[in-house]
C-alpha cells in the first residue's frame, strides 16, 4: 500500500498526522519535518516555497499516494509550488481550503478569528477566503507561540503568559470562533479556550483535514497494509535534523517509541 506523505516544519504537523492515523488505522505514513529549518512562519515566502517544494519531492520519490501540507505557513505561502512538484497523479491537501470551507458551513456570516505565524497571516488567505464565503474576519499575528511550542513550552508559565500577551485583549470581543491558523497551536488549544470570551469555538484542522483525506479515491486505502515487525501499521518518521524534542513529540502523539530517520536536505539548490 503506498503510504500517506504529511510534512510541516516541525512537531505541530504531527497533530494532524495523529487524526490522519486515527482516521486509517491501517494505512502506513510518512511524516517528514524538516527540523533544520523550523519554523517555517517567521521564513520569507521563497524559502517556505523551497522548503516545501524539496520535501515534496522527496515524498514523492517515496511513492506517497497522496501528500498533507500540514503547515499553514507552507499552505499559504507554496501550495501551488508543491501541487507542481507532487505532479498530476498526486493529490495534495492542505490545511486551510478544508479549514475555510467548515468554518463557512457553521458560520457564515459571523465574526471569525485567526491567529496564526507572521507568514500565515500576512500572506492573507485566511482573510480573503473566509471573506469571500460571507465571513467578517479578524486576523492576528502570535509569532513567538510555535517557536515555544516546538521546544516544548506548551504547559506551564511561558506558553500562559504568551497566551496573556496575545489573546487578552477586546480585539477577540464579538467573534464566534477563532481558527488555529498553525498546526502546532492545537496543544495549547486549552489554554487558548480559557482566555477568550464565553461561546467562542476553536477550529484547528487536524480531523478537517482527515475528512478531506476520506474524500479520496478509495482505491488508495483498499490494499492490503504493509505491517512491521511489530505488526502494526508501518509509520515513518523523517527529519532533516535530529533532535530530542521531535522525537518526545512524536512518541507523546502516538503513544509508542519511534525511530527517527535522518535525511539532510540538499542545499545546494537556490530558493
């Protein structure tokens, strides 16, 4: 069975890995985080197109059926460079099409928040989507909570007291929900809830995008699963930087240990 490619720069893409597997259970992944150059939010939108387009094809090279940008600064900034270099035979998802098309389902109309990383938010396509489906958007940028969250100062005073910084202000007064525009904001999600007006609901795309993948061409889950030495389902996990951090990460998310590979991405190529 050819496996599910899902990339982001580093452990915030694995929330959305952990939905895609609870979803297929036995279906083998692939999640490559490219640990040398996170995050990718505070990148120019030529090195998040270089980096993505380079982890696409390496996916690609590994016979993906099918590729998850599970990262709103890569969504946003190189979507139409990974399609490309995905090829025709590839479907690709990201995580804000799904994530724009929910939230215009429940809340047209209404008032919506995102927050997300300098790239994510200044590229602009949270805010011209959700407009275009009838939403009034307020939009607002929280640079410093990935890089926190990615070494690992998600519980605790660091991550509350960005929270407080960014989120206690009236600039959340009067919006129905707030989108979690960065894949690694859902491991504070609680935190977040606590500090926003009452009613307000949190949208993260983690089980959007699952559903997205379930849109698929069955005949990509129907083969017989490739299982490991441990009969389960075959998963890798790929690093263009090892670190100790990923791999806590990972072995929170899915509960088991996991054995990173390494695989330096070439830098002789221009952005």
């Amino acid at each position: 069975m050819r496996p599910i490619g899902i990339f982001d720069s580093g452990i915030g893409g694995l929330t959305v890995a952990r939905a895609i597997s609870q979803r297929f259970p036995n279906h083998p992944l692939i999640y490559f985080g490219d640990t040398a150059h996170l995050p990718f939010g505070e990148k120019s939108p030529e090195l998040i197109r270089h980096y993505a387009t380079r982890i696409t094809k390496e996916l690609v090279k590994k016979d993906c059926a099918a590729i998850v940008v599970a990262c709103n600064s890569a969504s946003s900034n190189a979507l139409d460079e990974v399609r490309m270099a995905a090829g025709h035979s590839v479907p690709v998802i990201d995580v804000i099409y799904p994530v724009v098309e929910s939230v215009s389902r429940e809340f047209v109309g209404d008032v919506v928040g995102v927050i997300g990383t300098r790239a994510t938010i200044d590229s602009g396509w949270y805010q011209r989507l959700l407009a275009e489906k009838g939403c009034t958007v307020k939009s607002k940028v929280t640079p410093l909570l990935a890089s926190a969250i990615e070494e690992g100062f998600h519980e605790g005073r660091i991550s509350t007291a960005l929270i407080e910084e960014y989120l206690t202000d009236d600039f959340y007064e009067g919006i129905t929900a707030l989108v979690l525009g960065c894949t690694h904001y859902p491991l504070i999600s609680d935190q977040i809830q606590r500090v926003l007006p009452p009613g307000v609901k949190i949208v993260d795309s983690a089980e959007v995008v699952a559903d997205e993948l379930n849109q698929l061409d069955p005949a990509i889950f129907s083969e017989v699963v490739e299982l490991d030495a441990t009969h389960r389902p075959l998963r890798r996990f790929i690093v263009s930087d090892l670190t100790q951090s990923f791999q806590r990460g990972a072995e929170r998310f899915f509960g088991s240990p996991v054995i990173l590979e390494e695989l330096k991405l070439s830098e002789h190529e221009g952005p």
